[in-house]
C-alpha cells in the first residue's frame, strides 16, 4: 500500500512546514514501520517464542513473503515490540484484571549483571501471579537508587488495592535497608535459592577436595588404551634386523625412530601396568587366545576406560546432588557392578549414562 503523508498548505499555521500520516494508517500499520500490524507480530512471535535469530527471520521473510528487510532494520522493529510488550505488561487495567483474583501480593526483587562492568538489571517480580513488574537497568547498587525501585512498588502495589504480605530477595545489604524503609510491618525472607547455597559453601569445598582425590587415585587410563591398541595390530612377519651401534652409543640423526611398542613398554607407569581387569592378559602379543575372542576383550578394556574417563570428566551435579558424589556412586558402579552379573550388562548401563560426556 501507498500511504500519502501531507503537509498544511496555510502557510500562518503553527503546523507549517510538517509532515502528517493520515488517521487510517494507525489501524494498518505501526508509526514510522514499514511493514503492517500482521507482519510485525508476526516478527516477534518467532522472535521470542520460537526463538528465531534474526538472519533466519530475514531469510524465511524472503522465501515465504518476498518480503526483503535488511538485519538492521528487523533488529529496530524486534525493540520496539519489546517495548509495547513491556508496555502492555504494566498496563494497569490489564494489570487489574490479573489480579482481579488475588488477595494479596508477595514481591521479590534481585539483580542480574550479563558481565562485569555493565549495568545490572534489577527485576521486581509478583511471586503469586509470577509476573514481572518492572526492571531497570542501574549504574550502581547504593541505597537511594534501590529504593526509588521499592517505591515504586509500592505504588504498584497501592494502585492494585493488594497489601503486601511478604518480600524475598538475598541478603544485599541495600535490600535489607530499603525493605524495612519503605515497608517496615512486612516480613522480609531469605530466598531459598540463595539460603541453600550460603548452607552448602562447606559442602562443596569439600566435595571439590573429594574429586580431586578420587582423580588422583584413578589414573592411567591412556597408557592402558595405547597398550591396547598397540597389542590388537596385527602381527609383523618381517625379520628383524640387528640393532644399530648408534643405538647403544647414542641416538644420531640418522637412526631410525623408537617404535611405539617400545615408546609404551618404557613409559607405562606402574598402576598402569597392573589392569584391574584380568581380561587384558588375554590380549598380549604371545597369548594362543582366538582372534575373535581378543577383539572381544580389548573392546571391553576400551569401553571401559571411555567410560571411565567420562566419569571422571562430569561436573553436572546440583547443590543437593554435589558432582564429587555422583562422580564417587559411578566409579563404585564401575568397580562392583561386574560380581552380581556379567561384564556386557554392566558396561551397557555405564555406556548409555555417559553417552554425552
């Protein structure tokens, strides 16, 4: 559609010399966007619900609409829905009818900073509708400015008609003096995430030590892997020539490199050297054992040191199920797991819990 823009021909009008929309162009479409109502919700539903990114919002414009915007642009509409959404969020009729229903409100209010240095986004939130109130962006934490957030509030608050019953945040020393300024007879709490956490700062220093430890006492799992690997090659019938003399006088240039079944024979360490599992005597290059039977054995001995390691490499794990404990329960299933039932159970289970890792 054209939209024509005019401007007052009376020259002795105060309005000389500006540009108008005419009033019908309000119902078609935003002021100053050039794309329609249908197509800017549209832009900000796969925004923000489907969480497109902007380049896929440009290319499926293009494709589907033979609509060409440029990423710039797509960016500048995506802020200004942001805005009218946040506009309609405190909109106090429509904040009316959401708590038409409720008795009273219960607020909390906390700050987030993306990285050091930038400003901190402090969020008021209604904790029985789960609704945010408002945020702002502030330079600094001090007393005076949280409390102009607590005013208003406050305000909010008053306009709904809802007393407050309760306030949960940490314990920020601005939140404290500011709550009990501006609402001194309500109960201020402690949240649960921040108590939970301040509770368990021991706990997780000494499971932090425990990984450690248990990291410490689990080890040689690549020399174990290479001495595997080494030993499934198939074997060389080629006659083996004397050593050279520059061999026991010292390496020269021209000498030829040390094998790597040498490399592994000199530098296995010790604990690695003993297998806990007995299959790995099987899989020595002079052992009579059937070839099936050797692959068979030095994949499990693989399979059991990519699960292991995977075990050692997890730190998923919550306050209440710390990693150094899940990291302590799976290396037990490892080393217990195999005397109830057979080997090929047992790795199944380890293999389909660290797929991931």
């Amino acid at each position: 559609m054209c939209c024509k823009l005019l401007r007052c021909p009376d020259r002795t009008c105060a309005s000389a010399g500006l540009t108008f929309s005419p009033k019908a162009e309000q119902w078609l479409a935003p002021p100053r966007v050039a794309l329609d109502w249908d197509l800017f919700a549209w832009i900000g539903h796969h925004r923000f619900a489907r969480h497109w990114s902007v380049p896929l919002i440009c290319a499926e414009l293009a494709d589907a609409f033979q609509i060409v915007f440029s990423p710039d642009a797509i960016e500048l509409y995506i802020a200004r829905y942001e805005r009218m959404i946040a506009a309609r969020h405190q909109d106090p009729a429509h904040l009316a009818d959401a708590y038409a229903n409720i008795v009273d409100v219960v607020l909390s209010i906390d700050g987030l900073q993306p990285e050091k240095g930038h400003q901190v986004l402090y969020v008021v939130r209604e904790l029985n509708a789960g609704r945010v109130w408002f945020a702002m962006p502030l330079l600094s934490s001090a007393a005076l400015e949280i409390e102009t957030l607590l005013v208003r509030a406050r305000d909010i608050a008053a306009a709904l008609g809802k007393p407050v019953r309760a306030w949960v945040s940490d314990k920020q020393d601005a939140f404290l003096s500011g709550i009990a300024k501006v609402f001194p007879q309500v109960p201020h709490r402690l949240c649960k995430i921040h108590f939970v956490r301040a509770l368990a700062k021991q706990t997780h220093a000494e499971d932090s030590h425990t990984k450690v430890t248990m990291r410490k006492k689990v080890r040689g799992l690549r020399e174990i892997e290479r001495a595997v690997l080494v030993a499934m090659r198939p074997p060389t019938h080629e006659p083996i020539e004397p050593a050279l003399p520059a061999i026991t006088s010292g390496v020269t240039a021209d000498a030829p490199p040390q094998s790597e079944a040498d490399d592994v024979a000199t530098h296995v360490a010790p604990s690695a050297t003993e297998v806990p599992l007995a299959a790995t005597a099987s899989i020595g290059p002079n052992n009579v054992a059937s070839s099936s039977s050797q692959a068979a054995w030095t994949g499990l001995v693989l399979d059991y040191c990519a699960a292991t390691r995977g075990i050692l490499n997890d730190d998923q794990g919550s306050t209440l199920d710390p990693p150094g404990v899940r990291m302590a329960r799976a290396l037990e299933a490892v080393k217990v797991g195999d005397r109830r039932t057979n080997a090929a159970p047992s790795l199944a289970r380890i293999r389909s819990s660290y797929r991931n890792v």
